[in-house]
C-alpha cells in the first residue's frame, strides 16, 4: 500500500489539471495545461474535443515526468471535472458536436420549450432545475441534422477521455450517475434513463451511455496512450465523480445532514441525503447523485457567484500592477467598519440570473444608495445578497429534511481564505462554519474513488473521514443572527417582487 500511486485528472473547463497522489491522500506532483475554447458570437462557447484531448494527453505527460520512475507505481486513473454540458461522439469517438458547456447558450430556445412542457418532469424525475444535455441534443438535432445523424453517444467529459484512453468500444460508454442530474434524461432516483423524458423530447435510450457508480473500472489505458504519456498500459480507468460531488466525498460530507459551502467560481452549498425529496415550493436545490452510491446530495448554486466577486474586484478596486490577493484584502479591510445592512443599501448579485428556481431574467442591482456609500459598502452588499441567497436554500434543506441536524457547515474554495465572509455566513445562517485543512477535495475524492475501485480503500467513507479535518470554526453571535434575519427576509421578499421588473427591462433589449 505505501507505494501505490494513484493519479486523479480534473477536466476544468479553462484547465485540465492533473495530481498523483500517495495511498495516505499526499498530493506529489501536479500539473495543469490550459483548454482552447472558441468564442464567435454572443453566446456562443466551443471546445473541440480533439484539442481538449491533446490537453489531456499533454497534462498527464507533464505529471509523469514529475514523478519519474515512480510513474510506474500508478495503480488508477480516475477523473472528475466540469458537470453539465453535452458532447455527441461517432462509432470511432470522434467529436461530432464538439463540447459545449452551461456557457454555451444556443440551446436556450429549445430549454425554454421544454421547460414549459416537462418542468415538474425534469426536475421530480430529473432532480434538476436546470436541464442541459436534454434541450441541447434536440437543438443539435433540429439545427444540425446532417451531423446529428452521426452520433452513436452522448457522452459528457469524463465518458469521452476514459474512451479515447481506453480501450473499449462506444457501444460501451458510460456515465458516471453523478452526471446524471443536469442531462435532465434520468430518473435520478433509480440510477437510469428516463423513457418517459427521453420519448417527450425524442431521443433515442441506445444514444445514452450506460449509467455506472463513480467507483466503476470502465476501461484500461491502451498502448498508444500509455506511449504518449509516459505511462504503464493496462491501468484502470475509474469512472470519478463529478467535481461537486467528489469534492463532497474528498471533503467527507459523507453522513445524512453533512453540509458543505464551496465559495468558489460557481458557489454552491451541498448537504448529504438520503433520498432525494422535491422541493416543489420553491425549487431551491437539485438532486445530485453522492459519490457514495445509494446516497444523494441537495444542492444549490449560484451560476458564478464567485466570479461576479472577482468582477467588481477587478472593475473597481484592483489597480495596475496590484495582485488579486492584495485587492481582496484591501476592501475586506475597508468592509471591516461597515453595519449589517451597509447602511441601507441591498444588492441582488445574481449577475447570471438564478438556476435554483430557474429565473433567466434576474440580474444584478444595487438600491438604496446615497452620496454616504463607498466602495465597499457596494462591495459589501454584493456578498451580503449572495450569503442570503444560500441562506435560503438552507432554510429550504432543513425543511425538507428536519430530522438531520444540519447545524455545521465545512467550508472550502477562495471564499475560505476570506476574512469576512466565514463569520458572515456563521452569522447569517446561524449555523457553525469550519474552514478545512484541505482544498484538493475534489481531487481527493477521485482518488479515493480509484482505490475502493481497485480494493485498496474498503469503505469511501471512512476513508474520506480519515483524511480532512476541521483547521478553524466561526460560530454565530446571536445579536448579529437576528439583524441578518431581517435583511435576509427583505432580500427573499425582493427576489420574488422583482421578477417581472426585470423581465420588463430585458424585453427592452
């Protein structure tokens, strides 16, 4: 055990990234190689997967040679990485489609038609608000009709790497259920399709890979790839998890009542369930098949809550030559003096509108300002909307769920390292927050999916229990838990009150 290596691969949308890890979760060598991608129009975002597989290929090249000699002690490769999108593959896995992701938005028209005809299926049977592979493959098949008659597979990232690595035929694709959620083709609860969603949008099932448990070997490293890589032929390829729920296992959320806030690019907020309940009263989470099989994760998040933070950083406070760390810190010190509530200004930081409930329409916005406020009571409002927004959904999870605790929360990505918002959170959520000593979980959790696939790690949980541990709590002060609750109700009274201001002003153009 103590000289078996095993290396993890993070399909990323801007960056494929590439870890080896020791059996006792060690990180020793990582690498990351950048993903082109084509932007010709509005929304329009493309990565061809002939030039996302070379970046693969290049990014496990560079991790081998790290390791050197050791390369020849890697006993798994397992995978995780981007969630929703759709990639549609021929007999011989060439890319018909080419890979496109949430940021791709042509399909658009054809989900705003299904949504008005399956909503409830889709998001009962489907356990998403926010279906892709579903409205994308019949756009794809209404507007390309040539190429669409070519597919054999739709496949997401993962499926199509471990087939171009590996050594299988198409017709043995497969799909980590983990996946499965956000195609909005599945019946989450029982680990399949679903027919009646796929007759409704009219797919053909022999089109879908087969479902499989995130600890599924689904093919071998072939010779011509281990050549290219520097590596053995023959090493299991683990299915892996998506990132949100492998960094759920890597982060060891991993018990019925387990919650997790990742403040990252797409923040999101996750709690362990048992089975998966609808919340048909206000749509707040989806269901997110566990890594661990037979569990689930409720999930919600907020479609680049994270990068809207980078945004206003980046637009009003950073100045030439200053690093991101330095400008961060610098309007937290600002913020420091600032009431809750900023003095009476609210924001709504929905910059991308809202996926739990789907709400395209909703933007962004300031109110209640004056000539008193600064920068960074802008700023400060900003996180405020985003820490109410997660406040709700974890309002909507106890409901949904009352017999688990959910009173702690373990806390990863840069949001973390903030100084200000682990506390504001704790605060507003009255609930504990605890920052963990670990930030590879996702990583991590594909590794320990590759040991229990080859019989090394007996029990995932355990394992991930064993291997993360709680670095620093922020627990909620009481006076500040009741000022929030008031803005928090104000900010959940304005969501829904100005829906039709903002469909009023996009219709404007």
């Amino acid at each position: 055990m103590a000289d078996t290596l095993f290396m993890a691969i993070d399909l990323g949308t801007s960056f494929i990234k590439a870890g080896v890890y020791t059996a006792g979760s060690d990180c020793i060598a990582v690498a990351m190689e950048p993903v082109k991608d084509y932007r010709p129009g509005p929304g329009i975002f493309i990565q061809k997967g002939e030039e996302l597989f070379a970046s693969v290929l290049a990014c496990m090249k560079k991790v081998t040679e790290q390791v050197g000699e050791k390369a020849g002690e890697i006993a798994a490769i397992s995978f995780t990485g981007q969630m929703s999108g759709f990639m549609g593959v021929d007999k011989d896995w060439n890319d018909i489609t080419t890979w496109s992701c949430s940021l791709d938005s042509r399909y658009m028209p054809y989900a705003q038609k299904q949504m008005k005809e399956l909503k409830d299926d889709f998001f009962v049977t489907g356990g998403t608000n926010f279906p892709q592979m579903a409205p994308k493959s019949e756009w794809f098949r209404e507007e390309f009709p040539e190429e669409s008659a070519k597919i054999r597979k739709y496949l997401m990232i993962s499926g199509y790497v471990i087939g171009k690595l590996g050594d299988i035929p198409v017709e043995e694709a497969a799909m980590d259920r983990t996946y499965t959620q956000w195609t909005g083709l599945a019946d989450v609860q029982n680990g399949v399709w679903s027919k009646k969603i796929c007759d409704a949008v009219g797919l053909d099932q022999d089109l879908l890979p087969r479902i499989v448990n995130s600890n599924t070997i689904c093919a071998h490293l072939n010779a011509e790839m281990a050549a290219q890589t520097g590596l053995k032929a023959g090493i299991p390829l683990v299915s892996g998890a998506g990132d949100k729920p492998a960094g759920c296992l890597g982060a060891a959320i991993v018990h019925p009542g387990d919650l997790i806030f990742e403040a990252g690019s797409y923040g999101a907020v996750s709690c362990c369930v048992e089975e998966w309940r609808p919340d048909m009263e206000e749509r707040r989470y989806d269901a997110i098949p566990s890594a661990v099989p037979g569990d689930f994760l409720v999930e919600n998040f907020i479609t680049g809550s994270g990068i809207t933070l980078d945004w206003f950083i980046d637009a009003f406070v950073q100045q030439e030559g200053m690093p991101l760390k330095e400008a961060f810190a610098q309007i937290e010190a600002e913020m420091k003096e600032i009431p809750i509530g900023c003095n009476g200004l609210m924001s709504i930081g929905l910059l991308s509108g809202s996926a739990m409930p789907l709400v395209e329409s909703l933007r962004g916005m300031w109110m209640g300002f004056d000539w008193s406020h600064s920068k960074a009571h802008f700023y400060k409002a900003l996180m405020e909307s985003l820490t109410y927004d997660f406040g709700i959904s974890l309002e909507r999870m106890k409901a949904m769920y009352p017999e688990y605790a959910m009173d702690k929360v373990s806390l990863i990505g840069g949001g973390a390292k903030s100084a200000i918002w682990p506390q504001m959170c704790a605060d507003a959520h009255r609930k504990t927050y605890g920052i963990l000593n670990r930030g590879d979980v996702a990583m991590w959790g594909a590794v320990i999916l590759a040991g229990n696939a080859i019989g090394l790690y007996e029990d995932l949980r355990q394992t991930a229990i064993d291997h993360v541990h709680v670095e620093k709590e922020f627990t909620p002060h009481e006076e500040k838990s009741v000022v929030y609750d008031k803005h928090a109700a104000l900010y959940k009274a304005y969501f829904h009150e100005l829906q039709g201001f903002y469909e009023r002003v996009q219709a404007l153009g």
